[in-house]
C-alpha cells in the first residue's frame, strides 16, 4: 500500500548555451532534492538548453532525441540509483520529420513508466512551437508510482481545464506541469505570472487534487530578442492553496511534503465529480458554436 504522506520536489532553474551543463545542473539538484527526502521530482519543460522556439532554426531539430536516448538513459539510472521517481523533460525525435515535445516517468526503481506527448502546441512571438513539436498522441495517461497515482501536462496544456479533469477522473493524485513561460515580447509590461498561477490553481480546485508547476528562471537572449522566464513554480492543495512557491527567480529547489489523503477527503465534501453532466457537454467537441 502506498504511504499517505509524499514529498514532491520541482527543479527551478536557468539555462545556458552549454545543454551538457544544463542537463548536469539538473543531475546536480536532482540529487540534493534526494538527500532532502524528496520522493517524486520533476524538471521542467526542455530543461536540457534554452528554449529555442524563439525563432525558426532547421538545425534545432538536431537537439531531439529519440527514446531511450541520453537524457532519458541518464535520468533511468538516477531513479533507480537513488531510489526516486523522476519526471523528466526532452525535446523527443520520434522519426524523420516528427519531433514531441515529451515527459518520460520513471519509477523509483529505474522502471519505465511511459511517456506523455504535450497536446497543446502554442504559436505566437517567440513561443514558436509549431515549428518544432507535433501535437501530441499519447492520450492522458496517468503514472501508477511507488510514491503515487500522478498525472503530467506540459506547459500550454496548463491553460486548458479538460486535460486536467481526464487526469483526475483517471486516478492522479498529484498533476505536474513542466513549463517554460515568461514575458510577452509584444506587450513587454505584461506580467502573466499570476494568472498562470491562478489557472493551474484551479485545476486542482476543480478536481481537489495536488498541483505542482515548476518554471525556468532567467532571461534568454535570441535574434528576436529575448525571454525573460519568471519562475514563480509552486506546489498547490487540493482547496487550491499554494503551500510552497519559489522564493527567488534563481535555481531553486522547491519542496513540500503532501499528505494524499486530502484528496478523498475534498472530493467528499465537495462532489464536483459527482455533479458533473458529462451528458450535457457534446458541444464542446466542436471547434466553434453558432
């Protein structure tokens, strides 16, 4: 029977042009998490460089990587080393011309627990990534881990209320969300930062679950100019308390012990599954209503 009580950890950190330095980095902290009694860990969205869908770059297709490949192989074996499960991040080559963006999830035995494609592709300035990513087709698998019954969605996904539900309706106690997000190149004094949290939040309020998103910091410079990524990662209750954010816009490891039991006991009061008139909602299977 798996314990009620987890402790989950996030990787919050900046990147550079070295992307063997970037994946170390993450090693790095991986491990300090572990020493701290972390049980589940997750990096962020494409942790292994800069975020390079700032511009259109044929030879960024070079990065991609096919499964199991180095980030993943290396990933496997820090699991299994140091007895945790590892949620990790890769610009994923599936074949020639068909490139994912994926999260992998490894037990804390090294086994592999499969893999998750980002649904939502993102298009706009400097968030360029239909260029780079095919939507994905995994479906919304739920992970079933030594620590725990989770779910993971990748940044855009963040933003949509349906993936979220599936996941909560499929078992996850816990929902990850790898990102990559920060200033708005054609409204530079916009700050969404509260507002992407406030939108996650609500995922776990409407599904009383466990939400945990972890951000990069740090600015990125381009030929288009630059990204300024603002962290802000956090981990939220199933009442949609944030019950640990990031203290800093540096690299940071954030952590909290969770207590799973808060889910049951939300979703008795609460009922929204219960109430819920799936029936009703065929609409929303069409892209527009007239």
């Amino acid at each position: 029977m798996k314990k009620s009580k987890v402790n989950i950890a996030l990787i919050q950190h900046s990147c550079s042009d070295d992307r063997e330095a970037n994946v170390e980095k993450a090693v790095k902290m991986i491990r300090e998490a572990a020493e701290k009694g972390a049980e589940i860990i997750c990096t962020q969205e494409l942790f292994g460089g800069k975020y390079f869908p700032q511009t259109i770059d044929s030879e960024k297709y070079e990065w991609a990587e096919p499964i199991p490949g180095p980030i993943t192989n290396k990933m496997q074996a820090l699991a299994k080393e140091l007895g945790v499960v590892i949620i990790t991040s890769l610009y994923e080559y599936a074949m020639d011309g068909m490139y994912f963006n994926t999260v992998v999830v490894y037990d804390a035995d090294g086994t592999d627990l499969g893999k998750y494609r980002k649904h939502h592709i993102p298009e706009g300035p400097q968030y360029i990534e239909k260029y780079y990513f095919a939507e994905g087709d995994s479906g919304y698998p739920v992970f079933e881990t030594k620590f725990g019954t989770i779910g993971v969605l990748i940044c855009w996904d963040e933003w949509f209320p349906e993936p979220s539900r599936i996941l909560a309706l499929k078992g996850a106690d816990i929902v990850f969300y790898p990102s990559a997000i920060g200033s708005e190149p054609e409204h530079p004094d916009l700050d969404t930062s509260q507002t992407w949290m406030d939108a996650i939040r609500a995922h776990g309020i409407h599904n009383n679950m466990f939400i945990a998103a972890v951000n990069r910091v740090g600015r990125e410079d381009s030929d288009e100019g630059y990204m300024e990524f603002y962290g802000r990662s956090f981990i939220s209750n199933p009442w949609g308390t944030v019950i640990k954010e990031a203290e800093t816009k540096e690299d940071e490891i954030i952590m909290a012990e969770i207590d799973l039991s808060e889910v049951k006991k939300a979703r008795n009061i609460l009922q929204f599954h219960r109430d819920r008139r799936p029936d009703s909602y065929g609409e929303l299977l069409y892209r527009v209503l007239k």
